[in-house]
C-alpha cells in the first residue's frame, strides 16, 4: 500500500466553502486512482491505494492539486521516525541532507525544531552523510500528523487550480485545431465540467476520430466527458444559398454558438467557451467576435484571448494534446467561404439576412447528432 500526502492551495482560501471544495477533491481523487481509503487532515489530503505504478502520471492531472508526495507512514514514535528517515536518507545517492519538519500535531511531545536537530544527529551517525540548513542536496520532509509520522524526499507539482466540478458545467466548441483544447483545460484548472460539442461537415469530412481523440486526452483532467457531434453539412448547405461568401464564417460561428446554447439548456451549462485569441484570423476580429457571441445571452468565456501563439502551442504540448491537434482535419468553418472574409461585420445586416433563414435547420441538426461518453 502506497501512501500519498497530497497538498492544494486555492481551496485553503475558500472560507466557508472549503469543505465542499475538499470533499470534491477527495471525490475526484478516489475515482481516478481507485484509492482504498482517501481522507483529510490537518489542511491536506492522505490516500492510500495500492495503484502506485500510474499514479504519479493521474495525479499531476487532477485540478485541485499543487503538490504531491509519496511517503514512508510510521508510528509517532521518534526512534520509529528515526529508522524510517535513516532507510529513505540511505535511498538517495547525494551525500549532503535538510531536515524540514511540520508538526500539525501539537500534542506529540517534541518541536519541530527538537525533531529536526535529532533526526539530523541520528542520519549523520548512522549514514556518514552530512547534515546542514542551506544548499543541502537532498531535503527530508517529516509531518507529524494525528495518527502517524509521514516522511517524504520528493515533492511532485500537480495541475493546481479548483476541483473538477465545483465552477458548474461548460459547453466547448471543440474544433480540430491547438487552441479549443487548451481552452477547455484551462477552464477545467478553473473548476469547470466541460461538455465537448464538435461541428463537422460529413460531405468534406467523413470521420471524427481526430475529435474523440482529442476528447479521451482532455478527459484525463476531468475523469469523464461527454462529446456532442453535430453534422453541420446540410445546415452549411442552406446558409450557403441565403449567405454571402463574405460573411459566411461569422454565420456558420453564429449557427453554431446557437446549437451549442441549445446544448448547454440540456445540460444546465452556464457558459459556452472558445478557443478564440484575438487577432490570429479573420473571424477574431473585435467586431467579428461581437458579431457571433451576439447568437447568445448566456456568457462566452474566451481563456485564450490575450494569449500569444506560441504560449498556447508550449501550453497544448504541456496538456498533450498539440501532435493530436496538428492532424489533418477539414474545419467545416472554411467550407465554400471567400478567399478574403469579412473582417469588419454589420451585425443588423447580418441579422437582416438570417431572417431568412428557417430556424428548423438548428432543431433539424441537433437532431442527428450523436453523443459519446468517455471515462478514464
């Protein structure tokens, strides 16, 4: 059995509501690691599961986590303290070590600086290595807990962040390019439960294995997803008659916000999100975003907006997702629009020309869309 001293940082500053933030993300932890027992104390997590070969790889994952350790539980006892910091000090090759001691437990009888300097007497007789306070190559963490002493050399960083789940659902329009995935993490950092809807056109684009793809690695965050795949071709094919090439990309993006808001009604969402970064094409201009956001009144987050290129590439590669991301897809926002878009829209004209339009082709779409579900 492998024990875990897990440690978060926002939800200490969560007030009131810190518990049920805690309680999710122990929910959160249990379910991915399948931990035998997973409990707080003293402001951190303690899980013991016996899936030790992947769970540093789950855990760096999981939102809610700044850092993590794997440690050696004793009794609180200091001669059992001592053996145990004496066998992990003994593992490590360097030959300088620190003692950093935390003792939540105000009743065990010594202080957290009595501790240090005995355990440090004990190491450096037993083991010839040399204890000193600073530029040591090797630092021992001891945490004296309710129940037992913890002890530990290497702090893993995790995703940091809130719970999955405790910010409410999200609907992401999820494409085949870098930035709507990194999107997407970005707001499961946040706490968000995203719900994946993916528009395609089957006449140019007669698979979706790219977006499932894409899907099962981003449920790692999340633990579970669900994927909405719209058909978008013969809704694309009458906007096409009724639309001017111009300004077709802005009306597909309008089409689609509203299928996605029909989505997030089902689901209870709150909120659409994009992968939208202003400037980087011809529908994120400033007027072009107004323009299509304006198909909803429930919030757009846009995560990426301000963000540079390449720090979305560096955050995709971090993720995982960027060498699905570079794939070959055909976009269905590119079908049959003109070699140069319209960069500067008239919303009241483009409302103008959806009048047009039957609304029936939204209903008709969701219609045939397909649902799957993902769980890690």
């Amino acid at each position: 059995m492998q024990n875990i001293i897990i440690h978060y940082s926002e939800i200490a500053l969560k007030g009131k509501n810190r518990a049920y933030f805690e309680n999710k993300l122990i929910q959160n932890i249990k379910k991915a690691l399948n931990a035998q027992k997973t409990y707080k104390r003293y402001g951190k997590i303690i899980c013991e599961t016996k899936n030790t070969e992947k769970a540093e790889e789950i855990l760096k994952k999981i939102p809610g986590i700044a850092l993590f350790s794997f440690a050696e539980q004793t009794e609180l006892n200091i001669n059992k303290i001592k053996k145990t910091a004496e066998k992990l000090i003994k593992k490590e090759k360097t030959k300088t070590f620190t003692i950093k001691t935390k003792r939540s437990n105000k009743q065990f009888p010594l202080t957290s600086p009595q501790i240090n300097k005995q355990i440090a007497q004990h190491i450096e007789k037993t083991t010839g290595k040399t204890g000193q306070l600073k530029k040591a190559q090797t630092t021992l963490y001891i945490e004296i807990g309710e129940k037992n002493a913890y002890l530990y050399t290497q702090k893993h960083k995790g995703t940091g962040g809130l719970p999955t789940g405790t910010s409410g659902k999200i609907i992401s329009m999820l494409s085949g390019g870098i930035d709507s995935p990194t999107a997407s993490y970005m707001l499961m950092k946040r706490g968000a439960k995203i719900i994946f809807a993916h528009f395609y056109n089957e006449k140019i684009q007669k698979n979706t294995e790219k977006i499932e793809e894409l899907t099962k690695q981003l449920t790692k965050y999340q633990l579970q997803s669900k994927l909405y795949l719209i058909k978008f071709g013969e809704l694309q094919q009458e906007l096409i008659k009724k639309i001017p090439s111009k300004l077709r990309m802005i009306v597909y993006r309008r089409y689609m916000i509203k299928i996605a808001n029909k989505i997030a009604q089902k689901e209870k969402a709150k909120a659409i999100t994009t992968g939208d970064n202003l400037g980087q094409v011809a529908s994120q201009t400033l007027q072009n975003l107004k323009c299509a956001y304006d198909a909803t009144k429930i919030p757009i987050l846009t995560p990426l907006i301000g963000m540079n290129k390449e720090e979305i590439m560096q955050t995709a590669k971090k993720i995982g997702t960027y060498e699905t991301s570079i794939k070959k897809y055909k976009d269905c926002c590119s079908y049959l629009i003109a070699q140069h878009p319209e960069t500067n829209a008239n919303l009241q004209q483009i409302k103008e020309l959806e009048k047009e339009i039957d609304d029936k082709i939204i209903e008709k779409a969701l219609e045939k869309t397909e649902i799957k579900k993902y769980e890690i």
